[in-house]
C-alpha cells in the first residue's frame, strides 16, 4: 500500500510565497504538461527550484487525478531517461504529497553543473518563467559561469584515472543500472561500458585541445 506524505510546512511556505524563478506551478491534473522539461532546463542551466504540479498558476491548489498518479510517475521516468528530451539526462522523483485530501506531485531540480538542453534548444529562467536561448553569446555565458561555479568543469590536465576512485564509479553504475531494471527500461546503456566510457558519456572526461592532454 502507498502511503502518501503530508506536504510539509517548508512546501507550503514555497507554495503561497507564489511562483518566481525558483518555483513553478502547473495545473497539470491528468497528465504531464508540454511545457514541463522547458521548465525542468531553464531550472538546471539556473539555479534549480521546485516545480509543482496540480496547483493553478494563482496558488490555487486543485490536485492531480488520483486515478492518474502511477502513469504520470512512470511517463516522468521514462522522459528523464530519454537524451531527446532532455540532455545530458537526469535522475530526478516526483514525490506524491496529501493537502486537504488532494494529493500535489512535487519535482525538486538540483542546479546543474553542465549546460541542459530539451529537444535540442537550451532554456534558461527569470521571474517570468522559462525562455528559449537562440543567442550564442548568452548560451556561452551560461557554460562560462557553470565553468567557474563547479570544479567538474575545470580541466585538470595532470589527472590521470589513477587518481580517481574507480570503486566509486562502480557503485554509480550498478546503481544505475538496478534503478534501470526496477522501472522495467531492460538492460542500462552502461551495462558493458568501461569506468572511463561512463565518464566520458558523462562529459567528465574530455580532451584539452590546447595541451592535446587528456584531462
């Protein structure tokens, strides 16, 4: 039996201080929105935030279709998984919460450390919501400060695989690849790959064309 949480006060708090750039209300009551990975890469490429669904854009709490849940969920899984959605993929949950007898599907996205892009453009985020980036200039500004804010984007050109911790990398992918199986997606494109090729799917190994070391 699924027993569904209370939303907590820290979430309502969220949820009457009213949407901005950090937080996103969408209706969405028996599907997901068209609108919902826009949302999910301008909160990566920005700073993250909350994004809730069954809630109007005025604060109104309205909940999503009970019968609806379990479908949604699964949809939401597949969709973080699929690169033409969204790119790099991600590991994000929708969390299912109980207010006055509705029930709130809550998605909370970490601030990336790489540049995200959905369908192949790249969004961004300010208090109006989600807007697509067509200028290169500001798509160059958001890996200039994603370059400075996160040391997995500096190139280190000395380190060598022996100085990672291989076993870690291991775990990571057995996890990956369990949580793959779990949501009955088959066998995990990481299945037969080496620690190195993770790493570079990952884009955390790449090469340094002004050295021509690999970093």
């Amino acid at each position: 039996m699924n027993i569904v949480e209370k939303i907590s006060e820290n979430l309502l708090n969220i949820i009457k201080n009213g949407e901005c750039y950090t937080t996103e209300f969408k209706e969405a009551t028996v599907s997901l929105p068209k609108s919902l990975f826009e949302t999910i890469c301008g909160m990566l490429n920005r700073n993250g935030g909350h994004i809730f669904l069954g809630i109007k854009d005025n604060c109104e709490i309205v909940g999503v279709n009970k019968a609806s849940i379990e479908k949604m969920k699964k949809d939401f899984i597949n969709l973080c998984n699929n690169p033409q959605k969204i790119f790099p993929t991600i590991y994000v949950r929708i969390h299912e919460y109980e207010y006055n007898g509705k029930i709130i599907l809550h998605i909370y996205i970490p601030q990336s450390s790489t540049v995200h892009r959905t369908g192949g453009k790249v969004f961004d985020r300010n208090q109006d919501g989600d807007y697509e980036i067509t200028n290169e200039s500001l798509v160059e500004s958001i890996y200039l400060r994603k370059q400075i804010d996160y040391s997995e984007n500096r190139i280190y050109p000395f380190a060598t695989m022996d100085d990672l911790r291989i076993d870690v990398i291991e775990r990571v992918k057995r996890m990956a690849i369990e949580n793959y199986h779990l949501n009955g997606k088959g066998q995990h494109p990481w299945i037969n790959l080496t620690p190195q090729e993770i790493l570079k799917s990952l884009q955390l190994y790449n090469k340094d064309y002004t050295t021509v070391r690999k970093v």
